[in-house]
C-alpha cells in the first residue's frame, strides 16, 4: 500500500508538470504582440505657436506604426474631432491647449500642443500706405511679430466696402484708437486691435497732414492750412487755432506744451489747454521726436536740433550731411528717437527728403557716432516715405523701402528690421504691390 501510494504521487508531479508546462506554452502563443503607435513629426513646430483671432492653423501629425487608426481631438478638455488632422480656428483670445490622442489595435498614444491666441491686430504693428495716387487709396498692412509675411490691406478686410482716403501719409494710435490722415479725402478713425472703423470725417477743411492727441476727448489735425482742434468723441472738428496758417506738419505733445512744426514760421510751441501761441523756435525740415530724457528732437540743414520741453530752449548739433524735408510732398520725415537711451535715428536722403539706404544713430553728447552709417539699406533698396521707426515694444527699428526706380520698380517693397542696439538685421521681409508704405505705427 505504501508503494502503490507512493507511485501515484510521483505520476501526479509528472502529470502535474506536464499540465503548468502545456498551460505555459498556451498563454504564450496566445499573447499578442504590443505595438504602440508613433508619432514622427507632431505637425507643429514644438507643439507651440502663438496665432490671432480668426487665423487658422491646420496640424498634421506623422505617425508610423499604425493599422486601422482612430484618432481623437480635444480643445480645453472638449471633443473637437475625430480625423487625423486637426483645423484650430480660434474665435476668442486665451491660452489653449490641444490633445491629440491616436489608437491603434490594442495600444494608445498622444501629444499636447499650446498655442497663445491673441487679438486679431495684437503681439505686431501696422505699415499705413499713402496708396498708388489716381489709382487706388491708402491702406493698412500688418506685420505679426515673428513673421515671414506682410498681411495687406487689413483695414479693407475689415470695412468691406469702405475706403480710406487718398494719400494716407500718417497714421497715429491713441487711446486704443487709430487716426489715419490722408491729404485728400477721409479721416478715419479705427479700434486700434480690430481695424473696425468707429468714424470717420468724410473731408478736412483743408489738406490733411497730421494728428496728435491731447486728451480723452481733445485732439488736433494738422493740414496744409494751419491746425484744426478735434473732439474725439463726436469728431466734430473746431474754429481754426488762430496765428497759424501754411502748412503744418508732424505735432508732439510734452507736458503742457504741444510743439507743431510750421513750414512758414517754424517750431510752434502750443499751451495745450488753451492752444495759445507760447513761443515760436527755429524752422526746421525733419521732426518731431523725442528721446528717453525728454529732449525733442528736429533737424534743418547740416544740423540736428535739440529742444529742451520744459525751457523751450535749443541747442543744435552738427551733422556730416544736409537733412532734407518732405515740405513739397510732404510726409512725416526720417526721424525717430529711443525710449530706452537717448539716441535718435535720421537718414541721408535726396533734395527732396527721399529716398537713400544709409540710417545714422546719434548718441547724445557723441558727436562721433554721427561719422557712420549705423545701418545701410542693400544696394537694391532704397527707403521711402517716413523711412523707419522706433518700435518701443521690442527695441528695433522697422524701415521701409522699395526697389530704386521708377514704375514697376515702386511695386518690389521690402520691409527691414534692425537691432536698435548694434544695427544687425532682424529680418528682412520682402513683399510686392503698390503700396507706397508712408509710416510704420505701432500699439
């Protein structure tokens, strides 16, 4: 009995062993093999991009690895689609965040992307357009920092069947609003973030030529007859400011003085409340700016000018080169000044305050600095209207220019921008059509 019983149990292990050994050999013939999907290329640079309201971004993974595929979207949480590719049209600002999740069999993968939406016309900075005279209107172009591209006419995109007038040399932003001045026809008046229009004037009593802003409700346009006051709120335009006549051209406003520059008197130095004449300086042909300690800035001749805002008086500084107006066909001249140091930029230009590639940095005080170009345009490019600007939000300088000659030629643009620092070459964005870019204006 004791054999039998000890026989059986050693069948019992074999028969044991056999069994866990077969059930093994089962569950590993019957797993299946794990093959997670790939997600080559996300489809957008890092999963990261900044965009406006209403432009759109179409996102296209590659993937590899991958039978019968399903894929889901998510925006903010929510469902957004379920096709392999993702179109993001925001209609509101706000950050956002995209999940793209794919299976495949019995395995799962997924990639986040974050994109900033900001305002239609935010995170960037306009180019108004004289326009091509007796063919088309001035217009607004857009540059979003960062860029490759020069988005055109935006202000008709936005005022479909609207136009603003015909030679738009200036442009101003104020209070969250733009004021666009054309020579002839409309002033408009746009929401400085959407370019939708919120009045207009359909003419001036005279030639328009500038706008400065004083107040919430006050403003002034200067036109080719003398300075006109403006009511924000109603647009209504006011009696004539008395002892100016002839053309006038750019207005700064510093403290309670408003400084206006007058083709026949000079530099007209306004009490702000009241527009009384406090004193008139020395003519000048380039101007106005205004450098970080305040000093305003304008030019005549082989000399820059100094003024002191709050003494009302000048110094002048000599330059190696005339500095030429734009009193015949006027626009807002090459000048501009730093917020952050006490520089100011002007241009060797031709007899009649145009054209030339060569951008001169003063340093106050550094006569030397005066000796060089601080930047020269290529030698196929030649600047234009107002030229260039100081971009206060990110320390560069925005030019414009178009190709040297005549007819087609004026159709070739190119806008510049430079490290306002040390004049190296942010980016150079080409772009054609006849646009006569007037005057970069930036929010």
């Amino acid at each position: 009995m004791h054999r039998i019983s000890h026989r059986f149990k050693h069948l019992f292990l074999l028969a044991t062993a056999a069994v866990l050994t077969f059930t093994a050999c089962s569950k590993k013939d019957n797993i299946a093999e794990i093959v997670v999907p790939q997600i080559t290329a996300p489809g957008l640079n890092n999963g990261k991009d900044t965009i406006g309201v209403g432009d759109t971004r179409v996102i296209r993974p590659q993937l590899a690895n991958v039978t019968n595929p399903t894929f889901l979207w998510l925006v903010n949480g929510e469902v957004a689609g379920t096709d392999s590719i993702y179109t993001f049209t925001p209609a509101k600002t706000g950050d956002y965040t995209i999940s793209f999740k794919v299976s495949s069999g019995n395995s799962l993968n997924s990639f986040f992307y974050r994109i900033k939406v900001v305002g239609k016309y935010d995170n960037g900075f306009y180019l108004v357009n004289e326009g091509w005279f007796t063919h088309e209107p001035g217009s607004v172009s857009f540059y979003r920092n960062g860029a490759d591209t020069i988005y055109k006419n935006v202000y008709d995109r936005e005022n479909p069947g609207k136009t603003i007038g015909n030679s738009t040399d200036f442009g101003a932003i104020y209070n969250g609003k733009m004021y666009l001045v054309s020579k002839q026809g409309a002033f408009v008046v746009t929401d400085a973030y959407s370019m939708k229009e919120t009045g207009r004037i359909d003419n001036l009593p005279a030639d328009g030529r500038a706008f400065c802003g004083i107040d919430n409700n006050r403003g002034l346009i200067s036109t080719a007859d003398g300075i006109y006051p403006l009511n924000l709120q109603t647009l209504a335009i006011g009696t004539k400011i008395p002892g100016i006549s002839g053309q006038v051209g750019t207005m700064l406003k510093a403290g309670n003085y408003i400084f206006a520059m007058s083709q026949d008197a000079g530099i007209v130095v306004l009490n702000a409340s009241n527009y009384a004449i406090v004193k008139t300086l020395m003519k000048a042909d380039v101007g106005l700016a205004r450098t970080a300690d305040g000093t305003i800035w304008a030019g005549i001749g082989k000399q820059l000018i100094a003024i002191d805002p709050l003494g009302l008086t000048t110094t002048t500084v000599a330059v190696p080169f005339d500095l030429y107006g734009a009193w015949g066909a006027w626009n807002a001249t090459m000048i501009t000044a730093s917020t952050t140091e006490n520089a100011v930029w002007i241009a060797k230009t031709n007899a009649w305050g145009a054209g030339g590639r060569e951008i001169y940095k003063y340093l106050a005080g550094n006569p030397a600095s005066l000796q060089t170009p601080f930047v020269t345009l290529p030698a196929d490019r030649e600047l234009y209207g107002a030229g260039f600007r100081y971009n206060p939000g990110n320390n560069t300088i925005i030019a414009t220019s178009v190709e040297p000659g005549y007819g087609s030629h004026y159709s070739k643009n190119t806008m510049f921008i430079y490290n306002a620092f040390t004049g190296a070459t942010v980016k150079a964005v080409p772009y054609e059509g006849y646009f006569f870019p007037a005057i970069p204006v930036f929010n």
